[in-house]
C-alpha cells in the first residue's frame, strides 16, 4: 500500500486547511482542531485498535474525544480512563489478558480453537452462562437471558479503568448502547453524564451471547446492532468543532465473491458491522448543505442578517471542517466467520500490528494539512491500495 492518501473533495477553489481550522499542537504535529477517535465494535478484530493507538501515543497524538462501541468502548474506556502515560500499558494488560495461548496451525483456519472459545469463554472477559443450560425457553429474565456471563469483564474493566478520572473529563468519552425496550439507539456522553462500568458493559452486550445491561432500570444491548461506526456522533454534535477524526474499521466488506457457506457466512458479518459508506456520504452531503447555509447568510446585507428570523434560519449552518481518516484492518490469511474470537497470541499480535503500520504511514502522510474547499466541510482521506 501507497502512504498517499485519497480525497472525496471536488477540485473547487480552496484554502489551506489553516485558514479553514484553527489548529491545535500535539508534540509538534499541527492538527486543525480536536482529535476524535472512533472504534467501531468486532471483539477479537478490536486488537487492530490498539495498534492504532499505539501509532497516535508514539506521535504524541492523544485523542481529545473517543467514541466506541462494544469492543471499541471498552478500548476507549481503557484510553479515557487513564492519564497519557498509562494508557498503553492498560491496553496491553486488557489485551494480554483475553489471550488464547493455543497453537495457531500455519496455513488452516483458526475455526477449531475460536470453537473452543464459544466452549470456554476468555478469562477477564467471558464465561459460560448456566442459566443458559434451561433452554431456549427459560424464563430466566434478560439479565440472564444469554450464552454468557461477562462478570469477568466487569472486574477487568473494574481493574483497568480508573471512572473518577473519565467523570473528571480529561479526556471525552462517549459509548453507544441499543435500549432492548425501545431499539433506540443512545449515546452515553461523559460530557453531560456520569460514566461508570454499566455504560460500557451495555455498549459490549451483543445478544444472544451476552446479557443486557441496565442503565439506570432500562435494559441495554451492543451499540453495533445499530451504529457500529458512530462516526455521526461527531457530525451532529453540538456545537460543532473542527476535527480530525481517525475512524477506526476493523470489518472489512470488500473482497472477492463468496463460493462457500463459510465464506459466506463471513461476508455477512462483514457487511453486517462494517462501516456504511453511504451513511458517511450522507452525513457529507449534510455537511456541505450546512457550509451552503453559512456562505448564503454571509452575502446577505445585514439588515437582512440582522433580521430575528433570518438569523433563526442562519443558525443551521456551519463553518466547521472535518477530516475523516479511516483505518481499515486488513482481511488475515484464514480468517472465517469466527474471526471476531480469534483471541490468539498470533491474531491479537498481527492485527496490532497492522494498524500500527497503518496509521504511522497516515501520520506521516498528514492528510489534515491540505488544502480545503470552503463549501465541502467533510474531507475523507484514506490509504490507496
């Protein structure tokens, strides 16, 4: 892969993304306004997460903001959840901790030891549930109600993550979670709420594996079953800030046509959890109308601008430019269907890695300083295969 990066821009008159941001300064890196990083969920594939931290942390790059979802909230907890200095060796010990020590057969599929794992479960994470064992049909209420217990990963998170620091908002943390009365979905943000162990237990409750979670009495499912990039987060906020926000895919959708039920079976999840490149488009074009807004009000004369209802009208636009940076996990030889429980030392070591690479070639490419279109308020940039 090329370390040249890919704009959806037109070529329109434009201005350099200093004019377009004021920037912020991380360790000598010139970044036009907040840092955002996203993470979607995956479970095992989450190891492609902190390999991107890993890159951001030895940049002197720490995020200002970290969205996430299921394991994207949990690594993003890990991250708000400590000072800089300690983030990565919470990462490591959380990582270190899921490890599935069995031997990795070179050139098969890891099917046989991921089968073991939905049989074991992983220490610090998952453990089998035997309230399970009273059937599909046993009425052992929705807290119960799964394959699982995840009250290992409590303790884990309990260890790993200090919740006073996140409630002191250092660093912003903001993880999705799907009520299981309403099927709407709900971003907990430590900017207006205090954040504790439920919040990211709910946001990693996929069902039937595990069990929801109560927020404050309402039962909570996986984020993932409706937003598992909730990139939109950041596009809808209010207010508004220029950013750079690393969108982090560990599902990769695009690949060859599928010729087996296995095969087939993986390109479901695949599409199933991947990031919708026509939500992202969508917000786009959101976007620019906002930009669109602001440059009509500016050529208004201002008594016209003035005006109570004009400026009423005027309040939906916006000046703010983002540049999405996406990182996308590669797709590992003999991955299958149960990639997302390859806790192996291998593929944990390999995904890390991947995104390490990736996102050092993407720092030192720094997309974020070219030059922007004033009325295209979204700039997506990616590594060219």
């Amino acid at each position: 892969m090329a370390a040249g990066t890919k704009n959806t821009a037109d070529q329109r008159q434009r201005k350099p993304a200093s004019a377009a941001a004021s920037a912020g300064t991380s360790a000598g890196i010139a970044l036009p306004g907040q840092t955002v990083l996203v993470l979607q969920g995956g479970g095992a594939l989450g190891a492609y997460q902190l390999g991107v931290y890993e890159a951001l942390h030895e940049a002197g790059i720490e995020p200002d903001w970290v969205i996430g979802t299921s394991i994207g909230a949990i690594n993003g907890a890990i991250i708000a959840g400590n000072p800089p200095e300690q983030r990565l060796l919470r990462l490591n010990e959380f990582w270190q901790t899921t490890q599935h020590h069995s031997r990795h057969f070179p050139g098969g599929s890891n099917a046989l030891i991921n089968m073991l794992t939905m049989a074991q479960g992983i220490p610090g994470f998952f453990s089998p549930n035997p309230s399970s064992w009273f059937g599909l049909n046993g009425n052992t209420g929705i807290e119960q109600a799964a394959y699982y217990s995840t009250a290992p990963l409590r303790k884990t998170l309990e260890a790993l993550v200090d919740f006073d620091y996140i409630n002191e908002r250092h660093t912003r943390l903001t993880v999705g979670a799907v009520s299981a009365l309403s099927g709407e979905m709900r971003y907990f943000d430590s900017r207006d709420e205090k954040i504790n162990v439920e919040h990211i237990m709910a946001s990693g409750a996929l069902p039937p594996a595990f069990p929801a979670v109560r927020v404050d009495g309402e039962p909570y499912w996986d984020g993932g079953l409706y937003s598992n990039t909730p990139i939109e987060a950041v596009l809808d906020d209010k207010p508004r800030r220029d950013s750079v926000i690393f969108s982090v895919q560990v599902w990769n959708p695009r690949g060859p046509e599928a010729s087996t039920l296995t095969q087939v079976m993986g390109k479901l999840k695949d599409i199933q959890y991947a990031s919708r490149s026509g939500h992202i488009e969508r917000q786009r074009q959101i976007h620019r109308l906002r930009h669109v807004i602001r440059e009509l009000t500016l050529k208004l004369p201002p008594e016209l601008r003035d005006d109570p209802e004009c400026r009423e009208l005027s309040a939906w636009g916006c000046g703010t430019t983002m540049h999405v940076i996406k990182l996308n996990a590669p797709v590992l030889d003999g991955e299958d269907h149960t990639k997302d429980l390859d806790f192996t030392s291998r593929g944990i070591r390999t995904r890390r890695q991947a995104g390490l690479d990736e996102t050092r070639s993407m720092i030192a490419s720094r997309p974020w300083t070219a030059e922007v279109d004033p009325i295209e308020g979204v700039m997506i940039h990616e590594i060219q295969a």
